[in-house]
C-alpha cells in the first residue's frame, strides 16, 4: 500500500507510525486498524484488514478542494495492491473530512490457509476378529 501512495503522491510525505511533531504538509499518516480473522472451513480463515489513511493537505485556502481531488486518485491507487506474489482488491472504500484531514478508509480481505497439521503415522496394526456361524 505505501508503494501504492508513493507512486500516485510522489511528492507527500508517508508517515507509517504516530506523528509526533514536525509534520511536513502535504503528507500522509497509515493507520492499521485491528485486525480480524474468521474460521471458514477446515484449515480455511478469512482475514481483514482495514486501512485509515489520513491526509494532511498542503493548501489552506482551498484545502477541501485538493482533499477531495486527493480521495478520487486514492479511489484508483489503492483498488490493488500488491502482497507478496500475489495482488489483492481494496473493498469498502470510504472517505470524509474530518477537522480538516482528509480520512480514507479501505479493506483488504484475503484467505489464509493454516498449515497440515502432522500426525504421528501408526506403526503396527493388530486385527482380531471372527466370522459367526449361525
């Protein structure tokens, strides 16, 4: 997702942890929300992750403006992402102002597959039984 914003906003600024101080406008802040899991079926769950990226715009004038130029290119930016080999689809794009930061919320869900988990094979089998005539 960084390389994503990095190659539509060459010239903003990524922050990935906690602005402390000395924001450098414009810039943008990635968030993490918590992230969920749910058990589909056998070694099958589904994962979400969900994104808030905050931006901080550069003008002052006409921030509302280049705040939501900003959402539309982010719309196309972040629709896929590339993790690991494979690419994956954003879900639930949403965006609002909120106090002059532009907040734009995406979700990238995939499968994840636990390992087989190993069992130790049988080593000897002993059978017993009789045929009942009767």
């Amino acid at each position: 997702m960084i390389l994503n914003l990095s190659q539509a906003f060459p010239n903003a600024t990524i922050y990935e942890e906690e602005i402390k101080q000395g924001l450098v406008e414009p810039c943008f802040f990635v968030k993490l929300f918590p992230v969920a899991q749910d058990k589909e079926f056998g070694r099958r769950y589904k994962r979400y992750h969900t994104f808030d990226v905050h931006y901080f715009p550069l003008s002052q004038e006409d921030a509302n403006v280049e705040m939501h130029d900003v959402a539309e290119k982010l719309y196309d930016a972040l629709e896929w992402i590339s993790i690991g080999s494979g690419s994956h689809h954003g879900s639930k794009m949403t965006h609002e102002i909120i106090d002059g930061v532009l907040h734009f919320s995406v979700s990238y869900d995939f499968h994840v597959m636990r390992p087989k988990k190993e069992y130790p094979k049988m080593q000897t089998l002993t059978k017993e039984g009789f045929i009942k005539n009767g």
